[in-house]
C-alpha cells in the first residue's frame, strides 16, 4: 500500500489516508475483508457490473475504495510515513466501507488475460476510535440519503458544465423565470430531458406508468449500454444547433415544445455534423415538412406525444435520408415504421 496524502475527518475524529495499490495486491489484500462485518450491504447480482468488468478490462480507472481501521492511536498516524507502515502491518484487520461492489468485479477479473492487474486502484483508508463512528461514515457514503436520480445527476453536471448564456443559449428554471423571460428561454427541466436522451440515445426516457425508482433504473441501464468511446457528438453540439436555429419564431416555438426537443435531440446525435451544416431557414423547413407529414396522422389512434418523440428522433437520427423526401414521402415511411 502507497499513501499520498493525510487529512482529518473532523466529523468523526479520524484520519484519512488518501493512497493507491495495484489490482493483483486489492484483490490479495481486501476481498477476505468483505464478509467480515454484518452491517455490509449484500452483493449484488452480477449482472448488474457487467458493464463494469468490461470498462475495467478496457482499462478504465476505478473510483476510490474507503476501507477502515479502528485504531485507539489513529492520532499518530497523521503523518505519511507512520500511516503506511501501520496499514502494511495491520490490513488484515481493516474493512471495506465502500466499494464492496467494485471490489468483486474486480475479484471475478482476476483470471482474465485482458485484465492489467499492475494497474492501480486508489483507497480512502480511515482511522478512528470506534466502530459507530465508520459505520456512520458508511451510511453517509452508502445509504445515508435517497440517492440521487439521473435527473437531479444531470442537473447538477449541467450547472457546474454549461454556461448556456456564453453559449447563446437562454435557459431558465421555471420557478425563477418571469412569464416575458419564460416565453424567451428553454425550460430547464425540457434541457434536463433533453441531455438524458441525448445520453440514452433514445426519447423515451420517462413512463408514467412505470415507477419512478424503477424508471430511473431503465433510464441508468440504457445510458450505461451506451459506449462512451462510441458517442457519435457532445451535448455542446445540440446546444450549439439550438443556438443556430433558435431567431427564426416558428423553430424556436417548434423547439419549445418538450416532445419537440427531446426527440430531436436523442437523434441529432447521430448526425450532428448535418444538422449542424443546416441554415435557419432549411431548418424550418425541415420541420415545416415534419409537421405536414405528423399532421396526417389519426390523432384519436395514437399517443400523440409518444409518436412525436418517436418520429422526431427518428427523422433526425437518419436526417440525410429523410432531408430529401417530400411530406408524402416522409408519411409513407413514417406510416411503415409506426405499423404495427
């Protein structure tokens, strides 16, 4: 074990050594520790990290274990070198807090030719007095709150990622908004929908029939499914095509619309370079063509919503073939792939 780093967590009276090891000494060293205390969450089917042995193979970097130590002399260990020769000694006796899960996708790994097992994996390793003191600190990293859902995840990358006014774009909370900045702006919540599609690849990334927790799982597993060294464009380019297109009144009304937008962006993903080719006005009357051909559709025989998004996506996903069709044309696809 390599420590880099000391800090306190104040909150527990303890010691936090920030270090690293390699995969072969991780899974030598604290896969015998995951069964030792009772208050460790259970493993998970795994089927559930499939994904995540493969991204470990292709040799993506592992987010940091914490494992434990319950120490009456932790305040001697607040130095680099004590702290790395009182772990070497004393591992055996340590305990995984968190990482239980990545620790046994690393375990069934170990055989695999693909696996770099000289590769390294960080640790957090705490140090305190008592055991009530880490299984609080558990909790707060495991199930201390309701986790967070893909949207408020997504929110919250987007405030600290996007600055939407530098990038041309007005977009505005719904609750903060006045009714003349709301009739100017994108919804918030619409970008929210609109990135999450975007990362599915796919509109349907809500279902008020399904419950929200169970929703939100689909919603994880189909952008999990989704390769990231395969992502075809980056959300800053469906920002920059709203930007692009957004003065002409009927595509910013047509964009306004959350069906609309959500839809064009899980499609435009797959071919940006088009769409982000297109003037305002050959995007109008793209769209002015879209409209035409959905305007034939027996409203009282679909979900009028649902097929939007559908056929939005669909439309821009395969753009350069659909670019040069006429309405009639375009219904008579859309008709082909709506028939059931």
């Amino acid at each position: 074990m390599n420590i880099l780093d000391i800090e306190t967590d104040e909150v527990i009276n303890g010691t936090v050594a920030i270090g690293y090891t390699s995969y072969k000494n991780a899974i030598e060293k604290f896969i015998p520790l995951i069964d030792k205390t009772e208050f460790q969450r259970k493993r998970q089917d795994k089927k559930f990290y499939r994904k995540l042995e493969r991204d470990i193979e292709d040799g993506c970097v592992i987010p940091p274990i914490t494992v434990a130590l319950v120490t009456k002399g932790y305040e001697n260990l607040n130095n680099i070198k004590n702290a790395e020769e009182y772990i070497n000694k004393n591992v055996e006796s340590s305990f995984v807090l968190d990482g239980i899960q990545r620790l046994n996708t690393l375990s069934r790994l170990k055989d695999s030719l693909d696996l770099n097992i000289d590769k390294k994996i960080y640790v957090n390793f705490i140090f305190c007095d008592s055991v009530e003191k880490l299984l609080y600190r558990m909790i707060t990293l495991n199930n201390g709150q309701r986790p967070m859902t893909p949207r408020h995840q997504v929110e919250i990358m987007m405030a600290n990622a996007f600055d939407f006014e530098d990038l041309g774009v007005k977009v505005v909370s719904e609750k903060e908004a006045t009714m003349k900045e709301a009739r100017r702006s994108f919804r918030k919540a619409d970008i929210v929908q609109a990135y999450l599609a975007f990362m599915a690849e796919s509109p349907i990334i809500d279902n008020k029939k399904i419950i929200e927790e169970k929703m939100d799982e689909l919603l994880v597993s189909k952008i999990m499914s989704v390769e990231p060294s395969n992502y075809k464009s980056k959300f800053k380019d469906f920002i920059s095509s709203l930007k692009n297109f957004q003065d002409d009144p009927d595509n910013f009304k047509w964009l306004k619309v959350t069906n609309n937008l959500v839809g064009f962006a899980a499609g435009m993903k797959f071919s940006s370079d088009k769409i982000l080719s297109l003037h305002s006005d050959e995007f109008q009357r793209q769209i002015l063509k879209f409209e035409e051909a959905f305007s034939d559709f027996n409203p009282s025989r679909i979900k009028v919503g649902t097929f939007r998004r559908n056929l939005s996506c669909e439309f821009f996903k395969n753009f350069d073939t659909y670019q040069h069709m006429d309405s009639d044309e375009l219904l008579s696809e859309f008709s082909e792939l709506t028939d059931e």
